[in-house]
C-alpha cells in the first residue's frame, strides 16, 4: 500500500473540522542524524513498506556507521588503517563492500588520469585538514608526496578479496569518495525497503528517489559558504554532489588553504574553478567525478565530458561565472542574482 | 432566508472560526523565520529571527563541546567553537534556510523552519 505521511501536528480539534484541515499541506517525514563524520538529512515523501519510515532511516543509519566503521581514516581499527599499517607487507583481506569501491576508485583515478586520486592520505596529513594546532607543510615535504599516482601501486586479488599495496610511503584517503559510494549503498538500502519518493542530504551530496508529487525535484546547488544557490536543477533519481573549498580549509599565518589537493602538486588545487556540482546516475562517480574536475579546470572537464558523457556538471568559475554541461542546461536555472 | 438556514450558515461560520482558532493556537499556521538550535539531538532554543534583538550567547554540548552564536539583523551564525574543523564558523549566516549549520564534532545543529514540523527528528 502507498503511503504519505502527513504531519503528526495536526490537532484532533482540527481533523474533526474537516472543511479546513483538507487545505493542510502533505508534511513528508523527515530525519536527521549525525553519521560519517557528517550530518545527514532524509526526507521520505512517499513509501510502499509496510515498515514506518522511523525504521527504515535508523536502519540506513546504521549501515552508514557501519561502513564508516570500515573506511575512516582516523579510526585506527578500519580497513583504512589496516591497509596503511599492513598491505605493503601482507594482502590485506577486506569485505566485498571495501574491496568493490576501492577497485572502482582506482578504476575513477586511472580514469581522470590522476585527478581525482584516493592515495593522498599523507598529504592530508601533513596539511591538517580537521584539525586546529597543524602547521604549514614544508615545501620540500610536500614536492615529495607530489605527482605520485600511487593508486597505481595498489593490486587486488578478486578470488580472496585482498589488496596488496606494491610501494611503501602512502596511504588511502576516500575522503572524495566514500559519501557518494554510501549514498549508492543508501539508494539500494531505501529502494529496497520500498521507498518510493525521497530525498537525502548527505553532508551537501544528495540522493534523489523518484519524484515529488510527480514532479522533478528542485535541488538549489550552491557554490560558497553560503547558502544563497547560484541556481536550482530539476533532477529524477540520481546523485549530486558539490566539491568546494569553501568551508573546509585550514588557515597559516593568514593564508587559507583548503582541503581539495591537486595531486600534482600536493598543494590545493588552483584551477580557476571555484566550485563544482555533479549530477550523475552512480553516486560514486558524482562524488568522485567533482573532485576530479575541481582539479582538472574547465579546459580538461569540458574534454573529459567530451570524450566520456558519463556525469553532467555545474560549474562556478573564480570569477563567478557558470559553465554547464549540455545534457543539464535545459534542467539548470540560475539564480536571479547568480 | 428560513431559520433552519440561518441555523446552518452559522454552524459554518462556527466551524470555520474555530478552525483556524485551533491552526493559529498549535502553530499550523506558517509565521516568520524560526531558527531552531539542537544539541546533542535535542532542541535546546528557538528564536524568532524576524523579531529578536542582535545578540551572542553560547551553547554548551553534553561533552562539553561549546559554540558561540550570534544573531545579527535577522541572520543567525557560529562566530566562535572549540572544535578542530571550525566548518560551523566558516559556513555563512543563514535566514531562510536551503543549509542547516552544522557543527559535527560537537553534535550542534541549526536549522532555520518556517514552521515546526513534529515529525522531524534529528539524532
């Protein structure tokens, strides 16, 4: 049976004076939580699970704990760490889930030719990127970490599901990845529970599950620290995901320094982009792909979208300027003032 | 106009009246711009943004986590936090609300709603 929620708000007093209460607006159900070192938001508009919707989010909520459990790189008992402290040595086994996206990430780096690349957890590191009592990096440290491509020294063992790293000196960072890989988990996860109409926040990457009331969705994409957006996308079912450096940065003697590396130079990247937002059908891939094209500069992301059509892209230049990928200009408004 | 008529324009007038008597005095009406504070999962403070005088004050988590938040001319922030990301203080004022502020470290949450929803949870 389909189901709508409707606000819980409404006063008895109310529902038995129908001839007003028919003109109260359908109020999805909606939850948050704090889970992978984010905040999350679901919005559940329509479901044809017998379950209420109350369950199905603290499900989806512990899986993502769960899986981040797996992938963070700050907690010493994760995949992550054990890949950091052991693979050099010895193949590390992983589960199917960790195995999957780490594959796919080196599929993505290769890919983007190194733009988006997941092996730059020492880097990270020596910029202190979450943290408030780091340090400039030294120059000499950072030339060395740079233009690497370790991800090219990661092999996998599909019968064992084990990773091996073939180079010492680095470490994995699926921080442009692991959002978007968890809200392709979540899109499953929902889908199967039978949602039906829903939209997710994610830390600022969206999930979109059908549609609203038969309409597209409105996602507003912004582009800075604030949330006035440079324009709205009309989208079904598919992922979004914005990279920026707007609010995760680390400021040395007066200088900001945020938190998207340019793999080349280990130094934040300085494209002439200011923003990007990625709209794809896979949420790994608009995870990742932003990144990517952050890096890349609007040159090689219009030839990348060139050559391979697999995302679309919303672009803000330093300037402020928009630049959108054809297959979504139709579906891309600006703002009056963007 | 017959008295049986009359008798029922005026249990429509009644029923219509107190219908949005009850809207006005639960909240259902849409009013102004409400910024709603959640620490720790819990609503610890609301402010009518449309009336309320600038103003700092702090908000102190459960693990002792604190912010220090500020209205100004209808906008509301995070102008100071102890904790090590500082994303809350980097994230722009907000009155109208398409990005909540968000401190993950120390569990904080503001949300601007124009009208409470009792359906809405945040853990």
């Amino acid at each position: 049976m389909k189901r709508k929620y409707l606000s819980a708000a409404l006063p008895a007093a109310a529902l038995c004076l129908s001839a007003l209460t028919a003109c109260t607006d359908d109020q999805p159900y909606t939850k948050s939580a704090f889970t992978f070192d984010t905040f999350i938001t679901f919005t559940i508009y329509e479901s044809e699970s017998a379950d209420p919707p109350e369950e199905i989010c603290e499900g989806a909520v512990d899986m993502l704990n769960s899986l981040d459990g797996e992938l963070s790189r700050t907690n010493p008992d994760s995949v992550i760490s054990a890949l950091k402290k052991q693979a050099y040595n010895s193949p590390v086994s992983v589960s199917d889930t960790t195995y999957l996206l780490i594959k796919s990430c080196k599929d993505l780096s290769e890919l983007t030719d190194g733009a988006f690349d997941f092996t730059l957890g020492e880097i990270s590191s020596l910029w202190g990127f979450g943290s408030d009592n780091g340090k400039k990096p030294d120059d000499a440290a950072l030339a060395e970490l740079a233009d690497r491509k370790n991800y090219e020294n990661i092999s996998f063992d599909d019968e064992s599901r084990t990773i091996s790293f073939t180079e010492e000196g680095f470490s994995v960072d699926l921080g442009a990845a692991a959002k978007g890989y968890a809200l392709d988990m979540l899109d499953s996860y929902l889908r199967k529970a039978g949602v039906t109409s829903a939209v997710v926040d994610f830390g600022g990457s969206i999930l979109t599950i059908g549609k609203k009331d038969g309409y597209s969705w409105n996602i507003s994409v912004t582009a800075d620290e604030s949330d006035s957006p440079v324009g709205t996308l009309a989208v079904n079912d598919g992922f979004i995901a914005t990279s920026n450096g707007a609010k995760r940065f680390v400021e040395y003697d007066g200088v900001k320094y945020h938190h998207i590396i340019d793999p080349f130079t280990a130094y934040p990247a300085d494209s002439g982009i200011k923003s990007c937002t990625v709209y794809a059908a896979d949420g790994l891939i608009s995870d990742a792909l932003s990144t990517a094209f952050f890096v890349m500069g609007q040159e090689k992301t219009e030839q990348f979208y060139e050559k391979y059509k697999i995302a679309e892209y919303i672009i803000t230049l330093d300037d402020g300027t928009l630049k959108t990928s054809e297959g979504i200009a139709a579906d891309f408004r600006a703002s009056q003032n963007g | 106009m017959d008295k049986r008529k009359v008798i029922c324009l005026a249990a429509v007038i009644a029923i219509v009246f107190f219908s949005l008597l009850a809207l006005l005095l639960t909240g259902n009406i849409k009013n102004g711009n409400t910024a709603c504070i959640y620490s720790g999962g819990k609503l610890v403070k609301t402010i009518d943004l449309s009336t309320a005088e600038n103003q700092t004050f702090t908000i102190s988590g459960e693990d002792g986590g604190r912010n220090t938040i500020e209205i100004k001319d209808g906008t509301i922030g995070v102008i100071n936090a102890d904790c090590p990301d500082k994303i809350c203080v980097h994230t722009a004022y907000i009155s109208d609300g398409v990005q909540p502020i968000v401190c993950v470290p120390n569990r904080l949450v503001i949300r601007i709603e124009a009208s409470r929803q009792e359906n809405s949870h945040v853990d």
